[in-house]
C-alpha cells in the first residue's frame, strides 16, 4: 500500500520548491507538481527581499518591512519573524550548493542586464554587485563580449556603466571551438554556451582568450555562460583567469537562474520528494472547505491525495491567475481573488508605471490558507507571487516572498 503524501505542492518555482525542500528536510513524504519550466530562468542571479516602497529605493528591508500595510504578504508571514526567515532561507540555499553574498540588514546593488543598479538582498557568488547605487567599485573595468553572443547587448551596458563613474574598455573575445561551428543564432545563446562550454577543453580556451585580451586589469566583466548545472564551472573560470572577475546577468533565458532552479529541483529529489515534471493539476475535489483530492493531467482518473496541499502556480505571467472575460480566477480551486471584474479597472495609461493588474492575487487568512466563498479552506495553503497584497514589480520583492511565504507556511505544516 501506498504510503499517503504529507504535503502535494502544486507549482515548482522557487516558491514551492523552497517549501518542498523545507518540508523533506524533515522526512515528510513530499510531492510537487510542475506544468512548466520555471519562472526561475528569467532571474538574473539576485533576491530582493524589499527594494522599493512608495516609489523609494529601499536600503534597509527589514525597517521597510515594518510600514507595509496590512495586506502584503510579509505582514501576514510576520513582521518579526521575516528577519529569522531571511537568515533561514539563505542558509537553505547554500545547502543546496547555491551560494550568495549579502545580508538581511542592508541591500546591496546588483547591476541588471541592462547596466543599471537594483537594489538586492542576495546575489549569486561571482555576480558583480555595489554597495551603493550611483557607483561601482571599480574605477575602470573591461567589458568582455563573445563574439556572436546574441544575449548581452554590450554597448547598452558599456553606457551604463560608465553612467555609474566608471572607465569602461569594451572588447570582444572569439573562441574558434565556440564559434566556427555555429550553424543558427540559437547555439550562441547564453544556456547553449554554458552547456558547451561544460568545464573541459572549452572552458580553459575561454579563459585562455581572456588572458590574451586582457593584461594590468582592475576587473574583468563577462557575460554569466558558465556553469548551467552547478558553480563549478564558474569557480574553475574565476581561477583560471588572471584577473579578477565578475559576472553580469544577461538577457533571459539566464544561466544563473536555470543553474538555481536545477539545482533546487536535484536537491528536493536527493532528500526524497517526488517531482512530477510537465504534470498540471486540472481539477480539485473540496468539500465543506477542505481538500479530499488532486487530479493531474498525467492521472485523471486517479486522485492525488495528501493531508496538505500548497498553491504556490504564480500569478498572471505563469498562469496561476487567469484573464477571462468573466474577471480574473484562479482556475484549480476557484479562490476568491483581489482584483476587479470591471475590465477598465485593469490597467491604466502609462506602460512603466505601477499597473494595477500587477497587484492581482489570492486571497488568504492571516495564516496564508486560501479563501473560497469567503471562508479559509483548512488543508490549503498559498504561497509565492500568486498572493495578493505586493506589486512585485515595483516593490522588487518577487523573490523574497516566494522564499519566505514558503517557509512560513512549512514551518506551520511541521508543527501541525
């Protein structure tokens, strides 16, 4: 006989793999249901935790975190408990293998794929960062390109950067092994080279060609394509290479962010969960609001049965709340929703500005259950961008709540 699941998370983002992780730390009996690949691969290798309130760029999160009003979903997970979670989601990362710089208590700086500064929480090991907004730490950097690389507009970054009171040197690197076979604009995209460049032959000619091209340097800024599966690759390159080194995020599909969401989905199959990958759940069986079963595309005929279950599908980009001409759903368990039916409610002029339909999303109790027909459902729990009460666009905490919703709601499933 089968033994039942613990918990059957439905969405395996970073979200509900941090809960997965969370959950079969403790030998809980764990599945996850994924319809897609990620969202994860259009990160370019930071967390934000709270970057912007109000319009303002946020340098101490934990501070900002105390004026959110009373809907967002850090004042439900806990004003005073965010901080110990912050710590605990950075140390579940590093168990993964996912390495990061910085801290809880003050921001740094990423520099996205465009050349400007963000404010972040975490970076990937090697990402090039600041410690302030309005400069770098360098005086003068080289810019490296591979020539043909299609992802990294190199003359858009240069500007930028020099914008930040840098000396910038723009140079293109040509490794014949990457380049002369090339056949199509697709094979010097940035997964692409990564799984080529692996950490053989190929990973040494790169940083063969990057000694050649670069002597007496300060630092050296090249394109995040190395390491798809693990950082190795990405130590091995840094030693490698003669001068200090740095990576910048490119445009996404992004290696960083592929790299951590493989990595999370090994290491939550290593403690023995089960990841059910291209499976959608399709259908929910709910009765006197409680969950009695699960059925996937993969299973129709047969439920999924768990003594918990978690929503964690995101929001409109990844279809976990869906446009119809009825108003916005949540299409798996009908819960009520925080958005307007009124269509003209759903946006207004200005394409850059703060959207109304990017704060669309679940709703829930104080303890992230989810609501249907206004009353909590007890065996259900939302977690992730699909929560409403945060513009995660705006706010740049997209990563934080998914990462610290998701231990909430396992710590509370433990204890259970």
């Amino acid at each position: 006989m089968t033994t039942p699941l613990n918990t059957l998370i439905i969405g395996g983002g970073l979200s509900g793999l941090t809960c997965g992780i969370a959950l079969a730390k403790t030998g809980r009996r764990v599945a996850i249901v994924s319809s897609s690949t990620s969202s994860l691969q259009l990160n370019g290798g930071a967390m934000e935790l709270l970057g912007s309130v109000d319009g303002k760029e946020v340098t101490h999160p934990l501070e900002a975190i105390v004026s959110l009003p009373p809907e967002h979903p850090y004042q439900k997970v806990g004003v005073d408990r965010c901080g110990t979670l912050a710590v605990e989601a950075k140390q579940l990362l590093a168990d993964t293998g996912i390495y990061t710089t910085g801290t809880v208590e003050q921001n740094h700086w990423r520099i996205t794929p465009l050349g400007v500064t963000k404010p972040a929480w975490l970076s990937l090991r090697g990402m090039a960062t600041s410690d302030a907004p309005d400069r770098l730490p360098w005086k003068h950097v080289t810019l490296l390109n591979l020539q043909g690389f299609v992802d990294f507009p190199i003359q858009f970054v240069a500007h930028n950067l020099s914008q930040l009171g840098c000396e910038v040197t723009v140079r293109d690197i040509f490794v014949e092994s990457l380049c002369q076979p090339r056949r199509n604009a697709s094979e010097m995209r940035a997964a692409n080279l990564a799984r080529t460049l692996g950490t053989g032959s190929k990973l040494r000619q790169l940083a063969e060609a990057i000694n050649q091209s670069t002597t007496n340097n300060e630092v050296v800024l090249l394109p995040a394509i190395a390491g798809l599966e693990d950082d190795y690759p990405v130590t091995l390159l840094r030693r490698l290479v003669n001068a200090p080194l740095h990576f910048l995020a490119t445009m996404p599909p992004s290696v960083p962010g592929t790299r951590m969401a493989m990595m999370l989905r090994h290491y939550f199959k290593m403690l023995g969960g089960t990841y059910l990958a291209g499976d959608t759940a399709c259908r929910a069986e709910v009765a006197e609001n409680h969950i009695t079963g699960i059925y996937t595309a993969k299973t129709p005929d047969k439920a999924q049965i768990a003594k918990h279950y978690v929503l964690a599908t995101g929001s409109l980009m990844s279809l976990g709340l869906v446009a119809t001409a009825e108003g916005i759903t949540e299409p798996l368990f009908e819960l009520d929703v925080d958005a307007p039916i009124e269509r003209e409610q759903w946006s207004h002029y200005g394409l850059l500005g703060d959207q109304p339909f990017m704060h669309f999303g679940v709703r829930t109790d104080a303890t992230l259950h989810g609501i249907k027909d206004g009353k909590s459902i007890d065996n259900l729990h939302v977690i992730g961008s699909i929560l409403a009460g945060h513009n995660p666009l705006t706010m740049s905490d997209s990563t934080g709540v998914d990462l610290l919703t998701a231990l909430a709601v396992a710590h509370e499933i433990i204890e259970k």
